[in-house]
C-alpha cells in the first residue's frame, strides 16, 4: 500500500500564520513558535493481502485433504471460511468509517480551537492597539500642555529690558557662551521627562509600592496599613498570569453535603467549602435575611446547595444511631452461652433464700428488713460444671417495673410459690410478665418442710391463671423445695438445665458487644456504676460504649463476686465502671467505634428526651391550660424529694407516690435521683417547702448543714414499706376533716312577739329532742329550708338557757334574721368534725 492511498500529504494547515503560535509574556514581550502538527498514521490491511492457498488447495485436491474428512465436511469449512472472511472484511470497512467520522470530528475540533484562538488574538491585538492609542492621546495633550506653558512663560519674561543686555553680551564672549546652552540642559531633561510615563504605557508603575520608606513612615502617608508579603505575591501571580494570556478558571469542585433538618448557615458554607458571605448573599437574594448564626430548615438549604452547583444528601438527626451495628450473626459464629434465670415471686415467699441456698451464700442477711429491694445478678457454677445466671428480683408491689424488666433479660423464669401460702398478687403479676416476654416458666414449690404446707393447693390455684403443672398433665416443671433444709435444690437445678438444653441458647462472642442495664447506681467512690448483663458480643475493658442517653468508656469490669475482669462475654452480669452519667435502670448498652460517636449519640436521645418531657408537661391550648388550672384549684399538694441509692429503687418510689392520694390530695415528686442528699437538693426543698426522703441513701456534711439553717425536714428509710406509709400519713394531713350533722331536736313556732332591741322573739314548743343555744338551727316552711344560722337568744320564761327539752315551751330569736311566722318549724342540729385518711 503506498503512501498516498487514500491520504492527504503531511505538511501545515491553513494559511501563512496557521503553522506559528504568539507567545505573550510580561513587559509587553512576544515570541512566534513554529508548530508542526503530525497526525497518526492508520494501516488498513487490503483484503486480497492476506488471503492464504491453503483453501484452494484444500478444496481443489483431494490428495491433501486431511485423512477422514468427507467432501460435505470439506464444503461445510470452506463456507464457514468463506464467511469469516465476509466478516472480517465487514469488521475492517467498519474501522474505515469509525476511522473517517474521528478525524471529521478531529478536524472540527481544530477548526473551532483555531478559530477561538484567531479570535481570542483578534480582541488582545484591538485592546493592545486601543491601549497604545489611549497613550499616545495622553501623550499629545500633555506635550500640548506643556506648550502652552511654555508660551506663556515665554510671554511674561518679554517685558524684561533687552538693549542694556545685548551690548554686555556682545562685549563679553564668556557669558554668551551659557545663553545658548542653557535652553539645550532644559529640552534634555524635558525630554526625560515626557519619555518616564511613555514607558509604563499611561499606567501606574506600583511595583515597589508594597516597600516602606523611611520618609514615609515618618510622614505616615500611608495611613498606618501595608500590604502583607502574601498580597504582594497575589498581585505579582495575577500580573503574570494576566502578561501570559489571562488566569486560567478553575475547574469547580463538586461536593456531597449532607442536610439534617436544620442547619446553621456557617456550617452549611462550611460543608460547601464556600464563603459565609456568598451563602448570607445568596439567602438574602431569596428573600431570607438571616445572619450566619442563625439556622434554617433543610429545604431552604437544599435550595441553596444546589444553587452553588454541589449536590444534595437529606439525612436525618435520628441517622447518628445508625453506626450501632445492627447485622444478624451467622450460625457458624454463634456458640453455647449460660442460661439467664430469673427468680420471680410473691414478697416473703422465700425467693432469695432460695438462691442463697443454691449460691450457699447469706444474701439475705444484707437486705434491709429481710425484703429484696434491688435486681441482684449472680453466677453459679453446679456440681456438673455447668454455669448459670440468676437475677433475684424483688417481690413487693412497688418494684412492678423490676420484675417485668427481669422478665425481659431473662431465659427462663423460675416461679416461687410458698407451700403454706399458695397464688398471691405479685405471684399472678409474676406469671403475666413471664408470659408477655413468652419465657417458659419452672413452678418452684418453697417452705415444704413446714406443717401447714399444702403443695397440692399451690398446683390447684395456678390451674386459675392457666399454668398448668407436669403434676396435673401440663406442661410446666415443677419442683418441691426448701431453702432451709435443702430438699430439692438438685431437682431445680436438672430442671434448669433440661429447659436450657431445650431451648438450644446461642450467641456471638466475637461481635461488637450488647448488654442490657439491670441496674445502676452512683458511688461516692466510683461514680456512676450501672449492673450491665451481656446478652450478645464480649465486653472488653477499653471499650467505647453509649447507654441510653449517657456514654462512656469502660475504666473497669467488676464481676458479681466483687473481682476486676478484663472482659465480659454473653449472659455475664457485671458491673460497668467509666460512665458520664447514671443511666435509666432497662436501658441498652451498646458499644461503638469512637468518643464522638457515642457523644453524639447520646446528645442526640438526650435532646429528643428532652423534648418528649416539655410535650408532655405542656398543654397545648391556652383552654385546656385554664382547664387543668380550674382542676387543681381545690387540689392540696403534697410536693416531695427522693433520693435513693440505686436508680431501680427511685423508680419504684415515684410510682408508689404517684398512686397515694385522691381528687382532694395527691403527692407531687419534685425530684427524684441516685446518690447522697446534696445541698442543691436541701435549696430546692426549702424553696418548694417539700421534705426530703433517703432510701438507704444520707446527706452530705454541707447538706445536713444547709438543712438545719433553712429548717428542711430530711428523713432516712431503708424499708420501702415505712416510706409509703409515711407519706400516706403526710397525705391524709392535708386532707380538710368531714364535718357530719347530728339532728338534736325540732321545734314549732306558735307565736310570734315583737320585743324591743330585740326583734321578733319566737314562741316554741319544743317537740322532739333538744333545743341548745349553741346548736345550728334550720328554718323550715311547708318543709321548705328558707333559713340556716344560729340562735340569738333561748329564754325559758324570763331567763337565758343553755338547753330546753321535749315538751316545753321557749323563746328564741335568729341571728340578722326576723322573717319568722306561726307555723313554722325549727330543725336544731350540731356539726361534728371526722378526720379522714388516705386509704
């Protein structure tokens, strides 16, 4: 193929100036470079060229065809030969044309480039010219100037005498000499003059305008400001880059930012990487006149971001919780794990010293007043080796939400029934909790070992709220026990054990850990302390972890016997150390990557919290605000504070407040926490009046100080049930006493008497029971009340009377009340005073 097949000869396009380029640079310098332009060569193979005789050959003699191969089967190649040959020169005639339609939109691309450079020179050569032009007009008027001046100055000078002067210039050679150089130094240095501002072109050389000297520093011509070394460098950058052809534009950097649902206006400039001045602008121009400290919602952001060309990510506040990983685990990672037994029951009915007896340790021996009043967590490890985890929770009526929170950790749940006592309330309770969490349940049938126990009476009363014991054809272990002698604690334990086997208990070790708040306190020595039990993952001393509206990092792991662990794995109850805060007892724990994601996490439920409680306490509209103040016009308050050693304790007391009192009194708990009684809670009492109650829990030095200046009441408890009754008892104080009426007597008017500085003066008779002086009495007509007072004056004959009795006769007279007449009848009555009480 030759070179000229199907090509145009290399050489330069376009006329004489296509083959040079103008280079500018500063001080008005130009440079023309030679560019050679070469394009690629393209081989197209023609498609005779690589045609082989192998088919002929093959086709045309049979002598060196392949051994086995059939005339059909020869055909059958030599068309599928034929046809890839088609093909490829099909495939080839399209490379041409692809070919031909690049270097056609190759040409027009340099066509246009050509033609914007022709033009972009075009409008330099005319500034260049209009510049020069603009000089040169500058240059003729100052020369005009210049002139003029020198015409007039020639004119002034004319007047002076001339004849004196001539003959002494003519006489001395050596002054006539300067007159004629004279003129010449001046046109020189005029002539310097007029070429200084031709050189800059009619422009301002400022080049060294950025340097201070002396001189003006001591004039202070420059007003106390210089130009920093940085926008002398700028200025130089631009003057080059404006001498070499003009600043190239950046290309724009386009950027994702991310929209909650408000957004403070420099923080948005700040995601945008833009100016806070063009955001503030660009608002105002939108009709919003805003400062860049306040915020504005998403879709006025939106509106903004994308105006700025970036593109737009709505996120929303509740997003922060989604780097808590919430994936499943897969079977092959999960492992055995101990089972989580909680033991539930009536109060009294024997639950901890049952787990004693199984933990061979005196647990009950620290609770105040022989009663549970906390969630304990314990690990047992049995004679087979086997480890299990118990919750203890307690059995009184206020620790409602304690049992059911144990219900909601919990694998099985183990139900202890007094033999001697049967189904009671917070038995029933028990069993509903244990049913809602749908945990399967062993029926423990303590006190066998006493006379009066009855197990069989146990199993009957169950039958009521549909558990039905192994015993009775259900389904439902059951066991008969005794915490004092011992008898069946192996039992119980081989029933755990087969319910746990049964339920196949698995979990993830290896994962990021998960754990449920039991229960939490704040230490004087170790600050806030929460019971956590591990239910998924490890828990490892150094982690980062966020719990409900606190986070932390754990500073250290206690197990339940009072040892330092370096890690926790699943259903291991221990107790957390490292929190910013106490958290709510039910509360999950989860553990994160870094500080600033639990911080914000646990900023995020705090605010949302908050926002749910001012909801809550605020009414809506200004009628149901004058509706609940006309409510609790006629309410007496009781108001509170309550301060507890654990958070599940407080909990339990401010429910048990919130249910003393009736529509005349209720009790108002101001404050409730976890902690000693400080002075800010003293302040706080002083100022509402309120007392202040401690559940196992004292006041500081500075508090009980603070109490006794203000007179604040602070008192101790350790029993939940003496709390109650005491407020119960505070309670029924307020309450006004009922005023009953006991009817004395009746009496019938038979005249009437007008006695001076009296007034009218009833004749009675008294006809039943007694009339006194101090009673009330009621005035009745047709059996009509149309008067109630007291007595002026009771006379019998002419004296003053305390009392006169059924069937004799009296004078009375009514107290500012004179409308008296025969016939009428008198309802004597006394009023007596009943204290009430708060059921």
């Amino acid at each position: 193929m030759s070179d000229s097949d199907g090509k145009k000869t290399l050489g330069l396009r376009g006329g004489s100036r296509s083959g040079q380029v103008k280079q500018s640079f500063s001080h008005g310098r130009t440079k023309n470079v030679v560019v050679e332009t070469k394009r690629k060569r393209v081989v197209v193979p023609k498609q005779g060229a690589g045609k082989s005789g192998a088919g002929g050959a093959a086709g045309g003699d049979p002598s060196k065809r392949p051994a086995g191969i059939s005339d059909a089967e020869m055909e059958r190649r030599l068309k599928a030969l034929q046809a890839a040959k088609a093909r490829e020169a099909e495939e080839a005639k399209q490379r041409e044309e692809d070919e031909r339609q690049r270097e056609i939109e190759r040409q027009r691309r340099r066509e246009e480039q050509e033609a914007k450079e022709r033009e972009q020179r075009e409008i330099e050569e005319a500034a260049r010219r209009k510049a020069e032009a603009e000089a040169e007009e500058a240059e003729r008027k100052k020369r005009e100037a210049e002139e003029a001046a020198k015409k007039k100055a020639a004119e002034a000078a004319k007047p002076a005498p001339k004849a004196a002067a001539e003959p002494a210039a003519e006489n001395d050679p050596a002054k006539a000499a300067p007159k004629t150089a004279t003129p010449r130094k001046t046109d020189r240095e005029r002539e310097r003059t007029d070429d200084r501002p031709a050189r800059g072109k009619g422009k301002d050389d400022s080049r060294r305008s950025g340097k201070l000297t002396v001189n003006q520093a001591l004039s202070g011509r420059e007003g106390g400001r210089q130009r920093s070394l940085a926008a002398m460098k700028r200025k130089q950058e631009r003057m080059r880059q404006k001498a070499m052809g003009g600043a190239e534009s950046r290309e724009k950097v386009v950027r994702d930012v991310q929209l909650p649902e408000t957004i403070v206006v420099s923080e948005l400039a700040n995601r945008m990487a833009e100016r806070v001045a063009d955001v503030v602008k660009a608002l105002m121009q939108n009709g919003m006149m805003v400062t860049q400290n306040q915020s504005i919602d998403a879709d006025t952001a939106e509106l903004i971001v994308e105006e700025f060309g970036h593109r737009v990510q709505r996120v929303s506040d509740a997003d922060v919780e989604d780097v808590i990983a919430t994936v499943e685990d897969k079977a092959d990672d999960l492992e055995g794990r101990p089972p989580v037994i909680t033991i539930m029951g009536h109060v009294d009915h024997g639950k901890t010293s049952l787990l004693d007896a199984i933990r061979n340790a005196k647990v009950v021996a620290g609770e105040a007043g022989g009663i549970t009043q906390h969630i304990g967590a314990y690990q047992v490890t049995t004679d087979s080796g086997t480890t299990l985890t118990f919750l203890d929770t307690p059995g009184h009526a206020a620790f409602t939400s304690m049992r059911a929170r144990g219900a909601q950790v919990t694998d099985i749940v183990v139900l202890v029934v007094a033999a001697d006592d049967a189904v009671m309330p917070q038995t029933i309770e028990a069993i509903n909790h244990a049913k809602a969490a749908k945990v399967p349940m062993i029926i423990a049938i303590n006190k066998i070992d006493k006379p009066a126990a009855n197990p069989d009476k146990v199993r009957t009363d169950l039958l009521q709220h549909e558990v039905i014991v192994e015993k009775m054809s259900g389904e439902v272990q059951d066991v008969e026990v005794s915490a004092h002698t011992g008898q069946g604690l192996d039992e119980l334990l081989e029933a755990i054990a087969l319910q746990s086997e049964i339920l196949e208990l698995k979990a993830n070790p290896e994962r990021a850990a998960e754990g449920a708040v039991i229960e939490a306190q704040l230490d004087v020595g170790r600050g806030p302390v929460a019971t956590v039990l591990v239910q998924k993952g490890t828990l490892r001393q150094g982690d980062i972890f966020v719990v409900g509206e606190q986070w932390g990092k754990v500073r250290a792991l206690v197990n339940d016997k009072g040892e330092r662990v370096k890690e926790a794995g699943p259903s291991v109850p221990v107790e957390v150390l490292g929190l910013n805060g106490t958290p709510e007892a039910g509360d999950v724990l989860n553990v994160v990557e870094t500080e600033a994601q639990a911080r914000e996490i646990a900023e995020y439920r705090h605010e949302k919290a908050k926002e749910k409680r001012a909801a809550a306490g605020a009414a809506t509209t200004l009628e149901q605000l004058m509706a609940k103040a006309k409510e609790d016009e006629n309410v007496q308050e009781l108001p509170v504070l309550v301060k507890a050693d654990v958070q599940g304790s407080a909990e339990a007391i401010v429910q048990a407040m919130e249910k003393i009192g009736n529509e005349e009194v209720r009790v108002r708990v101001l404050h409730a926490g976890v902690g000693a009684i400080t002075e800010t809670d003293v302040g706080l009492a002083e100022a509402s009046g309120a007392p202040v109650f401690g559940f196992n829990v004292r006041a500081n030095a500075p508090a009980r100080n603070a109490a006794n200046q203000k007179g604040v009441e602070i008192r101790y408890y350790s029993v939940i049930y003496d709390l109650v009754d005491d407020v119960k008892a505070a309670a029924s104080g307020l309450l006004g006493a009922e005023i009953r009426e006991n009817f004395i007597g009746y009496a019938q008017i038979k005249e009437v008497f007008k006695v001076s500085g009296v007034g009218k003066v009833a004749g009675c008779l008294v006809t039943e029971g007694v009339a006194r002086r101090s009673a009330g009495v009621r005035l009745l007509r047709d059996d009509v009340v149309i008067h109630e007072g007291t007595l002026k004056t009771l006379k019998r004959f002419k004296d003053e009377v305390a009392e006169v009795q059924s069937g004799q006769e009296c004078g009375m007279a009514f107290e500012n009340y004179d409308d008296i007449r025969p016939g009428d009848v008198i309802e004597i009555f006394e009023r007596q005073e009943v204290e009430r009480t708060l059921a």
